[in-house]
C-alpha cells in the first residue's frame, strides 16, 4: 500500500513539473507571478492570469497553474 500511494506522489509530481518545465520561478518562492509567467507566455494577458489565480493572492501555485494549463487559459 505505501509503494502505491508513494508511486501516485511521484506520478502527481511529476505532471506538475513537466507542466510547468518552460516557466522558471525566478524568486523561488513556489508559486508563479504574471511577469514569472509573461517571461514563459508573452501573450499571457493579466485577464487570464486573473482567472486561474483561483485565491486571489497575486501568485499561481502549482495547482493554479496545472488547473489553468488543463482548461487552455495558459498555454501547456
């Protein structure tokens, strides 16, 4: 049981990684900021960014952004 859950950690890592492998966080803090993301998207509208920054915090974890990646608002 624990090799099975470890294993679909990973799985889910990974898919976050391989998501986000062109977008780097400059300031390493975890999340992404529009100019962090305008680096990897230029034509990322602030719109776009509005929408999948789902708590309104001003930054996209990972979770927003595999969630905006998924849906088409930022280009995977």
């Amino acid at each position: 049981m624990k090799h099975t859950v470890l294993a679909a950690a990973l799985v889910a890592l990974t898919s976050v990684a391989a998501l986000a492998t062109d977008i780097a966080d400059t300031d390493a803090n975890g999340t992404f900021s529009i100019e962090e993301l305008k680096a990897a998207f230029p034509d990322l509208t602030d719109d776009a960014f509005k929408a999948a920054d789902t708590d309104a915090d001003g930054q996209l974890s990972a979770d927003e952004l595999k969630a905006a990646q998924e849906a088409g608002t930022i280009p995977a």
